[in-house]
C-alpha cells in the first residue's frame, strides 16, 4: 500500500514537469503520429498488448519512420526506424542516449547488473574485459561445439521419427531447441555440459521454459500504464520493489534468477580452480576470468558483476538463440521452394567437403554458401528477435533524419530537435523492413534479396561488417547508412552497444540450421496458420487460441529424402 501512496506522489510530479516541459521547452507536438485515445493510456495499449511489431509496421506505413505517439499521461515519445537517427542514436552518439532507468531495473531483475544492465562508464570497463572472449577467432573455434549439440539433437529425432507411423513426427520446435541452445552456450561459455537434450528435466532448462511469456507475455491494461508511469519512479525503489513485490511475474523473475544464479556460483567455482591448476580452457568464461585477472583494479568486474555477465550470456545464449531458430525452421515450413535450395546447397556443399577428405564443414565452407548466408541473414532480417529497443536524450538533441518529415502544420524538416528526457523506441521490427533500404518487398520473406546490386558484386561473407547493400534496386545511388554490425540489420544493434555476441550468435545458427535442414525436411501443421508473433520483451511463437500454454511451434519433420548422387 505504501508503494501504492508513493506511485500516486511520484505520477503527480510527473504531471506538474510535463506541463512544464510541454510549454516551456522543445515541443514533439508537431511530429506526425497516431491520435490519442486516452490521456491516462495515451497509444500504449495499441503498442504493447499487439504482437511484435504491429504497432511499428502500421505506424511506419501511415506516418513513415519517425512518429510521435502518446505515452501515459499525455507524455510525447518517439517510434523511430529512420537509418540516419538511428545510425546518431545507437553509432555516432551512443552514451547520450542511455538506457531508461526503469529498463535497467528490469535488466537488474532478469540478470544483475552485467553488460546489458550497464551504461557509461561501467558499460566501458564491462565492456573491455569481455571483449577478448567474442572475437572473430574466439568465435570460429566454437564450430565444432555447436556442431556437436545440433547433432545430438538431430539424432533423438531421427529416433523419434524412425519410431512413428508415416516416417514423420510432429515436433513442439520451441521445446527442443531451448534445451539444445543451453547445451551449447554451456559448452561455448562455460565448457560445462548441461545435458539438457537428453534431459529435460534439467533444473535450469525447466526454469527457462516459458519464462518470457510467464514475465512478459499479455500485459493487462494496468500492468501497460505502470511501465508507462515507472519512468518516474526512482530506480533504487522499483529495484527495491523487484526484490520484494509478491507479485506473480515477478516472483518468476526471480526464481529464474535464483536457479540460474546457482548454476553460475558452481561454475565460478569449477573453472577458477580449473585455472589455479593450470588447467584453463578457450571457453568464453575462461578468457573473461583471465581478462579481468590482467586488468587493473579500477577496471576490474566484482563478484557480483561476474555473476551477472553468467546470467547474461545464458540468457542471451538460450533465449536469442532458440528463437530465431524456430522462426528459421517456421519460415523453410512455410516456403518449401526456398528449404529445398538450401538443402541442395547443403548437400552440394557436402560432397565437396567429402570429396577433398575432410569430415565436417568449416567456417570457409559456411562462407562459400551465398544461399545459405542469405536464408541466414533474411531470417534476422525478418525475424529479429529483439524487436524493439529503448533509449532516451540525456540532453537536448538534434537527430538527423534519411527522409524529411512534413510536421502537421505542413512544415517541411530536415532534421528533429528533441527536449532532454525524450523517450525513444527504435524499432528493430520497422527498420528490417524500411522499403527504402529493403524494397518494396520488404515485408515478404525472400532471400534473393541478397543477391541484387553491389550485394552480387561485394562478396559479403557470413561474418562481414557493414555488407554494402543495394536490394532490388531500392537504394538506387544512395549509399547505404552504417548501422549494424551484421550486413547493415539492426537484429544485432551498432556501435558500442551493439550485442557482443553477434559473431557466435550467427555461427550458431548457421551450424544448427546445416545440420538441421541437412538432414531433415520441414512441413507446416494445421496450428501453423495461427502462429502469433507473441511480444515477451522479445519475440517467440505462440499458437492463437492457445497462448496459456506458452512457447510452442509444432511442425511435421520427416527425414529429408537424397537423390542417386547422395545428396
């Protein structure tokens, strides 16, 4: 109750400083975007109880890529999928624009306060001493390990489905690929097997089933207006509120904090006496720990900070990972002509490895796949997982913009003032799918797209930085703003705050999807045509109508049939 009391004090000094803000200072007033339905809600109810994305690509057909919407309260925010203010905000001047501190009470709840949690300075010194451990060499060595774990999965379906009726099975996608991507973010970071795809019962698997949705997942119209209304309470309450509320969601934070905690005490323990007895490995937790062993004292990360980066990297590991996967294996389902060409690309790519005597394939052979590396890369493009990411102005600003805006009073504008304080959603969601850069196909999942323009005549390779891209002609002469770190998605975000991981991550799904669509063929269901794009803080699959039940994607999988030539 007395929460309750302070929430109210805090929403009221929140009305008095928007007013004043609203009549003394920069104005969004005249920024195109949606009517408000409702002072108290403002369009949030429209942004966060749809699925991932919709508000955003709706917005950004109606109002194009910058669009001012109402928050709670009548508070002016920010969708932004514009390349150019995009390319300021997260490139050019990343530090000035922060993560919100009621995002990093969520981060602190989920994880503790690792790299995702961090900002400014702290975010620098997490920064350097992780860095050694996600090299591009660091990341190619992990080949073989996620190669391993997605043939150990491949072969309990093989069994699965050699035991059923019609050489097919219907397989939840969601639940195996959970316990297959803790399997290898244990072995890659931490060189720990978990053996959560033989078995399910896994502490730390079990958690992690359905966490998102049961924290996230269907927010109610009051849950939406107190994230709206957060902003203004202190951070030390709201994390002091997420270490005591009873509240369901928040109680299930913390249990998976908890076990996942636990699990990371073990491995702290395991792999520093490991390292006293000589006995370190290229794992990723190895290289932190000797990081952060040569830094000096200031720079140094605390037990607590270590801790955190575990919670991170499983989660990062597990969640991003076993996601994207399944929105890959959904749409090869879903467009049969485009899983057969990858298959045969595969198979032709096979023979070639067999023919010179070698086993297994290696990153050259990934980089020799220009079908492959584009299914990959439309896959994030389309699918990203991380949907949407929140920033704010430390300071009044100007952003730059790719197109100019006509405000509401007809006013043409070249580039946007914003007041100190501005809330800004970049949409990840919207930018994947700016016609300007992508085509006017661009909400269509089609990996030719890789292949016109200078993508044909600059050879980008599954680990390129910044491929310079001019899809179906839509870029024209333009060049290409910078932005992310993998071919120009903002899947992965960009400069300094751009995921650590991206190299693993892409390596990752590479090996797991060669192995998968290698070896098997993949068929919609009946619940495919009601599969929601559900919004968790990240993106999974649910099925309509069944979404108390949580993550699932059922699809048909039978053995992928060879031709006379093996492949």
């Amino acid at each position: 109750m007395n929460f309750v009391f302070i929430a109210v004090g805090f929403t009221t000094l929140a009305i008095v400083y928007w007013v004043y803000r609203r009549y003394t200072g920069i104005s969004l007033a005249d920024v195109p975007g949606p009517e408000s339905p409702s002072f108290l809600m403002g369009n949030t109810k429209e942004l966060f109880q749809g699925q991932a994305g919709e508000a955003d690509f709706k917005w950004q057909a109606q109002y194009g890529d910058v669009v001012r919407f109402k928050s709670t309260l009548g508070e002016d925010q920010l969708m932004i999928s514009d390349p150019a203010a995009l390319q300021y905000i997260f490139v050019k001047s990343s530090y000035r624009f922060p993560k919100p501190h009621d995002r990093r009470a969520i981060s602190k709840m989920l994880n503790g306060t690792g790299i995702v949690w961090a900002d400014g300075e702290d975010h620098k010194r997490h920064r350097k001493v992780l860095l050694p451990g996600f090299g591009g060499p660091e990341s190619k060595a992990l080949l073989p390990l996620f190669k391993g774990c997605a043939e150990s999965m491949s072969n309990k379906w093989m069994d699965i489905i050699a035991n059923s009726k019609g050489q097919s099975a219907t397989l939840d996608i969601p639940a195996w690929l959970s316990r297959a991507a803790l399997d290898a973010i244990g072995e890659a970071a931490f060189g720990f097997h978990f053996g959560a795809i033989d078995n399910h019962e896994n502490a730390l698997a079990r958690a992690y089933v359905n966490k998102m949705t049961d924290i996230f997942g269907y927010p109610s119209s009051r849950q939406v207006f107190f994230q709206g209304v957060s902003k203004y309470i202190p951070y030390q309450i709201l994390v002091y509120f997420g270490e005591t509320s009873k509240n369901s969601r928040i109680l299930r934070a913390n249990a998976v904090r908890d076990v996942a905690t636990s699990v990371a005490k073990q491995l702290v323990k395991d792999k520093s006496e490991m390292l006293l007895q000589g006995k370190g490995s290229r794992d990723i937790f190895s290289l932190l720990i000797k990081a952060n062993m040569d830094a000096d004292a200031k720079a140094k990360l605390t037990e607590e900070e270590l801790l955190a980066q575990m919670r991170t990297l499983l989660f990062a590991g597990h969640d991003m990972i076993s996601n994207s996967l399944s929105w890959a294996l959904l749409e090869l389902a879903r467009n049969p002509e485009i899983q057969s060409r990858f298959r045969a690309e595969i198979r032709e790519t096979e023979a070639a490895v067999h023919a010179r005597g070698d086993a297994d394939f290696t990153i050259d052979d990934f980089d020799a796949m220009p079908y492959t590396t584009a299914v990959i890369k439309e896959v994030l493009r389309f699918s990203p997982v991380a949907f949407r990411v929140s920033r704010y102005a430390s300071q009044d600003d100007i952003l730059p913009l790719s197109q100019p805006i006509t405000t509401r009073s007809g006013k043409v504008i070249h580039e946007l003032p914003i007041p100190k304080g501005t809330r800004i959603f970049a949409s990840v969601a919207a930018y994947n799918r700016n016609k300007d850069l992508w085509g006017e196909d661009a909400h269509l999942f089609n990996p030719d797209r890789w292949f016109n323009g200078a993508a044909k005549e600059n050879k980008a390779t599954s680990l390129g930085v910044y491929a310079n891209l001019w899809l179906n002609g839509a870029a024209k002469e333009k060049k290409a703003t910078s932005l992310g770190v993998y071919s120009n998605l903002m899947t992965f975000l960009g400069g300094v705050r751009a995921c650590i991981g991206w190299r693993f991550a892409v390596i990752e799904i590479q090996a797991f999807l060669i192995e998968l669509v290698g070896k098997f063929e993949f068929a919609p269901t009946d619940k495919c045509e009601r599969i929601r794009r559900e919004a968790c803080l990240m993106m999974v699959p649910t099925v309509e109508g069944e979404v108390e039940k949580g993550v699932q994607l059922p699809l048909r999988v039978s053995v992928a049939p060879r031709t006379e030539k093996g492949y």
